[in-house]
C-alpha cells in the first residue's frame, strides 16, 4: 500500500473507533488523503456531482424506500402473517415456518433486510413468543435469520447499487436474485425444523380451508404490489427505475383508498421516514465515490488484477478467495462499504477472468448479507436485541445454526454458478 492509502485507512479506522457516523468517516478520510496527496480538496465535490448526477438508476432507490415504508405503514404484517399461518403453521416451530414464509414475500415488496427485521420481523418474534413457544433468543435469530432475504429477492436496493457500480442490468440482476432468494428460505426452513425438535418445540393447530380462504383474501390485495413491480418490469411495460416509482404510488393506493388502512399522520410519517433513510443512503453513496477515487487513484484495483494474473488463478479459485475474504470483512465492516468501496475494486478482476457480473453481484451480495447476522458486528441482530431486548450474547449463539446453513448454501452457489444464471439467460440475458 502507498503513503495515501495508508493515512485513508488510518483515517477511515480512527472514525469507526470514534463512532462517527459511516458517511461521515469515509468522507473525512478522503478528505485527508487529498490533503495527504497534494490534490485540490475541491476534487471532493467534483467526485461526488459528477458521478451522482448521471446515474440514473440512483432514482430508484429513493422510490423503493418510499413504497417499503408505505407498504410497512399500512399494516400489512398481520395479513401476511395470518395466510403464511394457514400454510405453515401446523408443523412443529411452525411459527418459526411462518416467520420465513412471511420474510419471502415481503421481500418482495421491501428490498431491505433491516426494514424487513424491524417491521414483520417484530411481528414474527411476537408469534413465535406467544404462540410458538419460542426462546427470545431464537425467535430473534429466526426473524434475522429470514430478514436478510429482502436483499436478494427483487426488488433489492443493494442489487439496484450493484447494477450502478458494475454497469450490470437491473432487470437481469433482479431474475439471477430470485432461485437464491428462495433457496435461502428453503434452507432456513430447514434449520428451523431441526432447531424445533432439538428444543421440543410444539406443533401448531391446522388451519382448515374454510377458516384459511379469509386469511387468503386479506393478503391478495397487499400481494398486488410485487406482481405489478415485477410484471411491469420482465413484461417491458416499464423500466426497473421507473417501477420504483410505480411501486411507491400503487404501495400508497392501496394504503389509502384500498385497504384504507393508512391514515394522513402515517403517511407522512412514511415519507418522513423515507426521506432520513434515503439521505442516509445517498450520503454513503457519495462517500464511497470519494473513497473509489482514492483507490483508483493509487492503482490498486489494477494492481490486483496483475497479482491474481501473475498467481494464474481460475474464476472458482478467485470466487472461493474472494467469498472467504468477504466473510471475514462481514464480521467487521457494515455492508454498505463492502458493496461500495470493496466489490468496486474486485470488479476488474472479475471482468478480467471472464466471470458473469451478475452471478458475481449476487453471490457477493448473498455473502455480505450474511455478514448482517454474524457476529462480532451483525447489524440487524442489534437492530432487533435493541427493540426486544433480548440480550445480544444470547442472540449470537442461537443464529449460529443458520448462519453455517446459508454458508453451505453459498458454497454451493459459487461451485453451481446456473442456479444463479438459469433465469437471467431463460428470458434472453446474456
């Protein structure tokens, strides 16, 4: 590493020790490094307006937020909860069942593991508790457990970043995250079932038909949302940013005038709320310009592509070197910089090995969603000890059985690279 990078890892460490806020950070140690470097700090500004204004695919971020928090704001949990109920209840931890059900599809309305967490997720801990006779601990680890598909099931602001930062297609990245996304919730299913006899957890009571149908009607209407999104984008009606758009009124019609379950004061409260998340993402989103600069600038990127030429590595062994070093940085670092300031610089190496750029942002993102439930950092584990104060020491040990079951499904997304690619190429993208 070169003088600069040093003193903006210097930098970027020292603001993590002292709490600063994440933009913050990364902004101050690019600061510093232009300093260091003898480079005009007006380049600052010129980083972040020159790249932020002509990405297009930015305004979709804003969007989506808006119709997760509308959609979260209309109280749409409970109905999905009851009809996930009536299919997966009746098995031992069936809650638990019901938990990861409810997670798939309003992943498909949200697009964020830690609205996912604190807005059904809460909801599940409760039914778990309650009816499910779940330990706290472990009913946390369920709902965190399943919160970290809404990252990977469209539509995924983190898939929507990638697509900004790799120059992939929104579209395409959005079919490769669906196989995945629903493998996660097989295997969590899995580890739940395992869990729910190890502790001897009850059996759930059978929903008959009769009492299911009205379960099924309440959250027909909620499951609108994800089939205009998603239709309107693979059918070509609209492009993946303009469905965000699309996805915030329709989430604010039904809201409103269908389910009229949104009052004036919570509406507000939606944009209000979506305003400070939206600020906070942009932000590190313009942080992360002035950090790729710094690397750019220094060569490291292309650096990297020269040593991983020179060890003759092959696209698996690059793939599994990459996956294990973005586990460990999981551990420590926020998943925003990984995304922002690490998968940028492996970029030109993928491209270099001839590896797809959608298979590779997906499976990276899977790795680095993982990193939300794993200890020491595991940023939706505190997001959810902090609302159901379940001690946090408690927490780590019962998400352990389904953080090495989504370890042993990333594994074998990374040996078997069509499971990611089977439904991008079956509807023409190549």
């Amino acid at each position: 590493m070169t003088y600069g990078l040093w003193i903006l890892a210097g930098c970027f460490v020292l603001g993590a020790v002292l709490r600063l806020p994440l933009a913050l950070s990364m902004f101050a140690a690019g600061a510093v490094y232009f300093l260091a470097t003898g480079q005009d700090v007006g380049l600052l500004a010129d980083q972040v307006m020159g790249q932020m204004t002509g990405i297009y695919v930015l305004v979709a971020i804003p969007m989506f937020i808006l119709a997760a928090n509308v959609m979260n704001m209309s109280g749409i949990s409970e109905r999905l909860w009851a009809a996930a109920d009536a299919i997966m209840g009746r098995f031992r931890g069936g809650t638990g069942h019901v938990t990861v059900l409810v997670s798939i599809i309003f992943s498909s309305m949200s697009g964020s593991a830690v609205t996912d967490a604190a807005g059904p997720g809460i909801v599940s801990i409760r039914m778990m508790r309650q009816i499910g006779k779940f330990p706290g601990e472990l009913a946390v680890a369920v709902a965190a457990a399943g919160s970290v598909i809404a990252s990977v099931i469209p539509p995924s602001i983190p898939l929507v970043i990638y697509a900004m930062l790799s120059g992939s297609s929104v579209g395409a990245l959005f079919l490769a995250g669906i196989v995945p996304g629903l493998l996660m919730g097989g295997v969590i299913m899995l580890t739940v079932a395992a869990v729910a006899n190890r502790h001897g957890l009850p059996q759930g009571q059978k929903v008959t038909l009769p009492e299911a149908l009205p379960r099924f009607g309440r959250a027909a209407i909620p499951m609108t949302l994800p089939v205009v999104l998603l239709g309107g984008i693979w059918s070509g009606w609209f492009s993946p940013t303009e469905a965000a758009a699309v996805a915030a009124l329709w989430a604010m019609v039904l809201g409103v005038a269908v389910l009229r379950s949104l009052k004036a004061g919570q509406l507000k409260a939606s944009f209000e709320e979506s305003v400070r998340q939206t600020a906070a993402t942009m932000l590190l989103i313009a942080s992360a310009f002035v950090v790729n600069y710094a690397i750019a600038n220094e060569g490291l990127a292309e650096a990297l592509v020269t040593l991983i030429e020179g060890l003759e590595m092959s696209q698996l062994q690059f793939m599994l070197l990459v996956n294990l070093i973005l586990l460990v940085l999981g551990c420590f670092l926020d998943g925003s910089v990984i995304l922002l300031v690490i998968i940028p610089l492996l970029l030109p190496t993928a491209r270099a090995l001839g590896i797809d750029l959608t298979y590779f942002g997906v499976v990276a993102i899977i790795n680095f969603m993982i990193g939300l439930i794993t200890p020491p950092y595991g940023l939706v584990l505190f997001v959810l000890a902090s609302l159901t104060g379940v001690p946090i020491q408690k927490i780590f040990r019962a998400v352990v059985p389904f953080f090495l079951a989504l370890i042993a499904l990333l594994a074998v997304l990374i040996l078997v690279p069509e499971i990611v690619l089977f439904l991008p190429q079956a509807f023409g993208y190549h």
